[in-house]
C-alpha cells in the first residue's frame, strides 16, 4: 500500500464506498463526525455483516479545540435475560463458550438491545454539521441501486449459507435463490433502503419508540427472540469521557471502561517505556520478547480488572499509573518466556474500524459491530 494524503479531509474504512461516502460529506463542507457517520450507515449496506443500525459500538471524538468526547453505544441485555438461558457444552474452558444449538451466535437469542443507532444520530446531532437526511443518502443510494459484491462479502454469505437459510428474508436478498452471491453480482437492498428513509424523515426514535421498533420486536418474538418495545424504549447511550496516558512525550487518547483497549494500551505502553526500544531495534528477538511479555501483562489484566462499569469497579487510575506499571514491569524477565495463566478468548472477526479527520481538527475513530 502507498500513503494517502488529503487537505480537506481523510476518510479511512474497510470498504471504498464506505470511504466514498465519508468524502463525499466533506466534500459537502461537513466535518469528519459526518463524515464518520455518513461511512456508517453506508457500511451497513456494502458490509452488512460487520455492522448494522441493529448494532453495537463505540466512538472516540476530538474536537478542533483540542477536547475529546466518547460514546458508548454498545448493546444491552434484554430485560427477560437470565445467566441460565444458553445451555453451554461444558463448565469448562473452551467448551463453556460452546452453547447448544449455537443459540448464543445465531438466532434472534444472540440479539442484544441494539445502540448503534441512537449513538450514531447523537454524535451527528452533537458535532456534525450536516442533517442525518443527508449524511443518509450514500447508503440509501447503495442500497436502492446496489452495488458490487466484493470476495470478502461473497466468501462470508457463503460461510454462513447454511445458518442464513434458517432466515427466508434474509436469505432472499444474500442468496436469491438459495445461492449465495458470487463476487461480482449485484448487491441490491431495496427494503432496507426504504428502512434508511424511514430513519431519515423521522430520526432514531422510529427504532426506539416507534414503527420499526415495534416491526423489528414483533419479528424477534415470533421466531422465540425476548426484545420487546420496552427494551428498545429503555436503551440509553453512555457520554463519558476519555481516558489518558503519555508515551514518550506523546499524549495517548483510549476508550474507558467498558472498553479494555485504552486502559490496557496505556498500561502496556507504561510498561514498555522502561526499555530502550531504540536500542534494541524493531523486530528483532529481544524486542519481539520484550513486546510478548508485556503483551502477557495487559490481557492478564484485562481479564483480571476490566468490566462493565455499570456492574464492575474498574481501577483505572492504578491500571494507567506508572507506579503500577512498575510493579507489572518487574514480573518480566528479557532473557526468558513467561507461563501466563491469560486464557485466550474466542471473538468474532466482524467487527469494523474506521477514522475521519477533517482539516479543522476534527477527528472520529468509532469501532463498531453487529
């Protein structure tokens, strides 16, 4: 790959027409939050299985005057959960994370309160500068016109063929006639392209509290989900703020709690400024070893320490203190492997990525899944 610049702006997705549409905001004199949302919602179309309105997620904002706000909209538990509703394969590792009948992964019991798009149309409505009507018309054109399936989004209905074929309405637009679209084929999603209008004339509250909440739990129930209206009417997003470290006279900006990705960065990159890095070189074994220990440290903590907030007291002051990163640091030989009890966790690869910044300061990194 060649480095890209931009003097407008910088619109980077795991799509083209996700970045497309992003640009095309700034190209509209909208700043890098419509952008990040317009590249959104168009991701919901061309990579439907990496993100949806359906969705969970979490966006990081720094503003052209130099602050920083964060949303979490990840999804919630519906109120009729309960700790016993999957039946795991075992009480051990790895198998407790085998539910019977794949009930946790596919199915409408593996669909949580969905946040994505109450935290999307709020961080427009809070920092963007263009109408959700307009940051909406990149994906309802994709949608209504199509587009052309990519390898990647071929090779995932193929993958899931046998599960989606459970889903009629969903099958039908994926795999007309039940044959999974070949790379190449035409990707065409009128009905969620009139979902998309829908959103843009009457905003999230139409999900949350209106017609497509009410259609979207009605379904979800009759094929044995337990999201009601209620659930959808109760969901609220999380404003807080960041959370902040430095590295080498760099400033470093992460997501807090329940996020692991910024309290454990941080620690980690507290543990490793103690080491010469410089000297010892990039990729070489003792930087490699150096990088894996500490590795080690950050995920044991993770597993140790992070959790929802709302349920958990994360200590985010000691995890991100270089007191504490001395006391992590001494555990870490540079001439041997440590054994780390940090039992490696199974997660699901469709999850999506992607930054805006515009020429004002403005910056948007959201990670965002189904």
């Amino acid at each position: 790959k060649t480095p890209a610049t931009g003097s407008r702006g910088m619109v980077v997705t795991n799509h083209p027409l996700g970045s497309a549409a992003g640009t095309e905001m700034i190209a509209a004199g909208g700043n890098a939050f419509d952008a990040g949302i317009a590249s959104l919602f168009a991701l919901t179309v061309v990579e439907p299985m990496m993100v949806g309105i359906f969705g969970a997620g979490m966006s990081n904002a720094r503003l052209a005057n130099g602050t920083f706000d964060f949303v979490n909209n990840y999804a919630v538990a519906p109120a009729a959960a309960t700790p016993d509703m999957y039946r795991t394969m075992s009480d051990n590792w790895p198998g407790y994370q085998e539910v019977v009948d794949q009930e946790n992964d596919v199915g409408p019991l593996a669909v949580g309160v969905p946040g994505s798009l109450a935290g999307w149309c709020e961080l427009l409505a809070r920092h963007g500068t263009l109408s959700l009507e307009d940051v909406l018309q990149p994906a309802i054109r994709y949608a209504e016109r199509g587009f052309v399936t990519t390898p990647y989004l071929s090779g995932c209905i193929t993958l899931t063929a046998e599960a989606m074929a459970r889903f009629p309405e969903t099958a039908r637009t994926f795999m007309p006639g039940g044959t999974p679209l070949a790379a190449g084929d035409r990707c065409v999603q009128g009905e969620y392209a009139d979902t998309l209008r829908l959103i843009a004339a009457s905003g999230p509250n139409v999900l949350y509290h209106g017609e497509l909440g009410r259609a979207a739990s009605d379904y979800l129930q009759s094929i044995g989900g337990i999201i009601t209206t209620t659930d959808l009417a109760s969901y609220a997003t999380n404003w807080c703020d960041v959370v902040r470290g430095t590295y080498r006279g760099a400033e470093i900006i992460g997501p807090p709690p329940p996020s692991a990705g910024g309290i454990q960065v941080i620690e980690m990159l507290n543990i490793l400024s103690a080491w010469n890095l410089k000297r010892s070189g990039s990729g070489t074994a003792e930087t490699i070893h150096l990088l894996a220990e500490t590795l080690k440290v950050g995920f044991e903590d993770r597993k140790e320490f992070t959790g929802d907030p709302a349920f958990v007291d994360v200590p985010i002051e000691m995890l991100t203190s270089m007191a504490y990163a001395g006391q992590r640091w001494a555990l870490i030989d540079p001439n041997r492997a440590r054994t780390t009890d940090a039992t490696p966790i199974s997660e699901s690869n469709n999850t999506t990525h992607l930054t805006t910044a515009d020429n004002e300061g403005n910056v948007f990194a959201g990670t965002h899944t189904l």
